[in-house]
C-alpha cells in the first residue's frame, strides 16, 4: 500500500449490515437515516435505516456502525475537518 503521507483511512462492510471505519476524525451530524463524518481523507456520508454508531474512539480514530447501509458516499477528499461559519459563507 503506498503512503502518501496524507493520513489513513480503512472501511469494512460486512453484509451490508456492519460497518468498520477507521482514520475518523469528526462526527458532524448523525441520526437513523444518515451519518456524515470526516476522515483522514475527507468527507463520508452513510446512508441507510436504523443506523447506530456502536463504537467512537476519538483517541484511535475508529468507529463502527450497525444498521442496514444503503449507500457509503465520498466527498471532498481535501476536506478533513468541516468548515467553520466563515468558511461555508466563502464558500
């Protein structure tokens, strides 16, 4: 695997059921529905039913969510952390 220095991030999804991520770094809003978060590498939305976050190590950057996942979507790969309010109005 090359290193490009940027960070890691690691995702695992088993039977569409439970998912592994790990290099998280910010949890921005979560509910049933969808789960959007910030990894070493950028934005991630989870989209499913009855999603719930079992496990968040803010120390490890590991969290796991169990739920039935619909859909795993990339965002900004430059954006890591979200923007504060000056930065979504210069946006």
């Amino acid at each position: 695997m090359l290193d490009t220095g940027q960070g890691r991030h690691n995702l695992i999804l088993e039977n569409r059921k439970n998912l592994v991520l790990t290099g998280v770094t910010d949890v921005d809003n979560f509910d049933e529905g969808s789960i959007l978060l910030y990894t070493q590498l950028g934005e991630l939305i989870i989209k499913g039913k009855k999603l719930h976050i079992n496990v968040m190590n803010v120390e490890t950057g590991d969290l796991s969510v169990e739920g039935d996942i619909c859909a795993v979507i990339y965002g900004d790969k430059d954006r890591n952390k979200k923007a504060n309010l000056l930065g979504k109005l210069f946006k």
